[in-house]
C-alpha cells in the first residue's frame, strides 16, 4: 500500500474554562472523492497488507508537515495520532534513520506535540508500547491517551502508560449517567489527581455536553460546538494561549528492563519467608485482582513453565477472563499459555529466573510481591526466598512495567 495524496485537518481543542483554543487535533484523510479517503478504510487496507507501521508514520508527518506550514507554533500544541499495532515498525525505523533523529529534533523545538494513542491494538504488544513511550517522551513530546472508557485496556493502562492528557470517549459525554460512567470517571480522576494528567472531553456537540463534560472533570474539551475539522485558521486572528496550558512532563522512571527485586529493594529492605507463605500471599493478591475487575492488570513471573501447575492455570484461566490483562513469565513459557493469558519466555540469563513476583494494578489499587530465591534444596514449600510486599502503589507500577516489558507479542 502507497501512501499518497494524504491530507490533514485540524479540530480545535478548547479551554473549557475559559474557552480559548488551545490546540488542534490532526485528522488524516486521503485523497478527495477516493475508496480511501476515510481514514478507518486507510486503516483497514494497511492491516491487511502489513503495514501499518508504515502508513501511519506517513500520516503523522502528513499532520505535522501541514501544521508547520500553517504556522502552528508552540505555546499551541498539536495531537497527532499513533496506532499502537504499529511502534514496532517505528521503532526500528527511528533507530535506523538519522535523518528522522533531526526532524524529531526540529519537531520537539519549534511544537508542542502530543502523540494521541488511539485505543485499537492496545494490548497488542504491551513491551513495545511501553518502550515507544518512554523513547518519544525523551524526545520532548507528550503523550495523550484516546477514548478512555470505549474500551478496558485504555482504563487498565493508564498508570502505565502516564498520559500527560487522558481523553474521554465521546460516549461518556453524549451517554447517561449510570454505573458504568461512574468507574470510569472516578479512575480517570484519581489518575489525573495523582499524576497531574489534565481531562479532555470528545464528542461535545451541544452546551448540555459542555456542561456534563466539565462535570466529568475535564478541563479541555474537542467536538462540533466547539469547532470543526477543517483547515488550520490564520492564528494571527486567534488569541495565543498561556505557555504551558497543556503541560508535557517527562515522566520518567519506568526501567523497563530491571530486575523487579531490585526496583523494590531500593524502597523497602526485604524479610526472609519459605515459599509456602509467598503462596499465600500472591494468591490473595491474586483474589484481590479478580475483585478489582475489568480494569485490573496483573502479572506474574514464576521461574519456570513447570510451575505453571494445572491449579495455577485454573486460577489464571479465571483472571485472564475478569481482568484487563493478565501474563505469567517463566522459562519455556509459551506466548500464550491459555486463551486470553498472555506469556513470555525468560532467558536463562534474565535475573527473574531467580524471582518468584506478582504485581496488581486497578484504578485503585496497586500491590507487588517481589522475591528472589535463596537457594535452598529440599522440598520445595520450604524453600527460602528473600521477600518485599508493597501496597506503594508507584513501586508496584514500576514492578508492572518490567514485568510487562517480558511479554511477547501477541499470537
């Protein structure tokens, strides 16, 4: 598939506050009158072609080529979209290319640029999401999070993911208040509470869907009343806004390749227990998992594909059907143990072999147990393993993420 005759739009993204615009959002089209013009028919054709990757990086500097030339500059930011199914091809293809090192450079200086997440393929492949993640924030662009709440894994993911913007699927705006609005906002809160993420709202069409949106919580706010796509206006007419009104934090910290013991060792001196007590213990973390639902992670490493016992699979057959994402790891561990579990294979030389670990995270919630093997012989329940439990949920989440980071692809 050829990329060709692509063209961006830009829809306005206000203050709802104060109603200022205060970026614009690139929407990609293809070429007027085409059987490709809309971009879910783009989408459609490059999945079946194997190239994504590919088309989608064609669009983003479609977008942003189109934005320079309009004269959008910072203190406005520009969202531009990524398709998750595709940051394996542009990874490769940004370590390879020196020249687009020099453009990402031109890009971060000259604008602010969001990089939209859409909600497609998320748990895809988790490892290398996580990675283009952390490799664009070194870049300087931020990151936004698309159509929370359409979708589990966007909820799931979000303190993994750390959005610098999380945006609301225009259903929860233009829907009824009921339960399952209710969860949703009240993740999206507590993760925007915590992390200083700022709320937009999707889909706002009339004054009543501005009014619920603010009461959702966001801040900024993207639909027909507020303005449609279309070309970039003259931005001389418009009023600039404060510099740092969407801010873009480089929200590091994620190691994505450490030792989940060490990352917790560094926070909490670890105790001593036999195996038969750390059982226990990742098994009501385990319960706790299954309590939280749909908007759980959890993730496992358990030395070797021999300890996933046909007791652990029944547990884990359970989780993979109630929670978000679950994965074991382990040497010899197939990229998918179960239907709906996910796995990764260690290497011999990876020090999680050493490691007997669970991680737990929910909007709410976050709890790791983390232990390294002493050694011993003998029977296996009393075997001896230096331990460190935390509810911190920060730690827990770092904990996740290199756990995450030995997931495979998807089968």
């Amino acid at each position: 598939m050829q990329a060709k005759g692509l063209r961006s739009v830009y829809q306005p993204i206000v203050d709802l506050d104060t109603g200022a615009v205060v970026g614009f959002e690139a929407l990609t089209r293809g070429p007027v009158g085409h059987p490709l013009e809309r971009p879910d028919r783009m989408f459609e054709v490059a999945r079946a072609d194997r190239c994504v990757g590919e088309l989608d990086e064609a669009c983003r500097w479609s977008a942003i080529d189109g934005a320079v030339a309009g004269g959008l500059r910072t203190p406005w930011s520009l969202f531009v979209n990524v398709e998750p199914s595709g940051v394996d091809w542009m990874m490769k293809r940004a370590a390879a290319s020196s020249e687009r090192a020099q453009a990402r450079r031109r890009v971060a200086r000259d604008l602010s640029l969001i990089l939209e997440i859409t909600e497609r393929d998320l748990l895809l492949n988790p490892p290398a999401l996580l990675r283009y993640v952390d490799q664009v924030r070194s870049w300087g662009y931020g990151i936004a999070l698309d159509d929370v709440g359409a979708e589990r894994a966007s909820l799931a993911l979000l303190p993994l993911l750390r959005p610098d913007v999380i945006k609301l699927d225009l259903s929860l705006v233009q829907g009824q208040p009921g339960s399952d609005v209710a969860e949703v906002v009240s993740a999206v809160n507590a993760e925007a509470e915590r992390s200083g993420a700022l709320i937009l709202a999707e889909g706002i069409e009339t004054p009543q869907h501005r009014e619920f949106a603010r009461g959702l919580g966001a801040r900024l706010g993207q639909g027909w009343l507020l303005g449609r796509p279309g070309p970039l206006p003259d931005l001389s007419a418009v009023p600039t806004p404060a510099p740092g009104t969407i801010p873009v934090e480089r929200r590091t910290g994620l190691v994505l390749d450490a030792s989940p013991f060490e990352i917790a060792w560094a926070h909490s001196s670890p105790r001593t227990a036999r195996r038969e007590l750390l059982v226990e213990i990742g098994e009501h973390l385990e319960r706790a998992a299954l309590s939280l639902g749909h908007s759980a992670v959890v993730v496992a490493a358990m030395q070797h594909v021999s300890s996933f016992t046909p007791a652990t699979a029944q547990r884990y057959a359970e989780l993979s059907d109630t929670v978000a994402f679950a994965a074991v790891l382990g040497v010899g561990m197939p990229a998918q143990p179960l239907p709906g579990l996910r796995g990764g294979s260690l290497a011999a030389t990876d020090p999680v072999v050493g490691e007997w670990d669970i991680a737990v995270i929910g909007p709410h919630f976050g709890a790791a147990l983390v232990s390294r093997d002493l050694g011993d012989s003998g029977p296996d329940a009393t075997r001896r393993f230096d331990y460190v439990l935390t509810h911190d949920r920060d730690v827990a989440v770092a904990v996740a993420a290199a756990l995450i980071s030995r997931v495979s692809r998807a089968p």
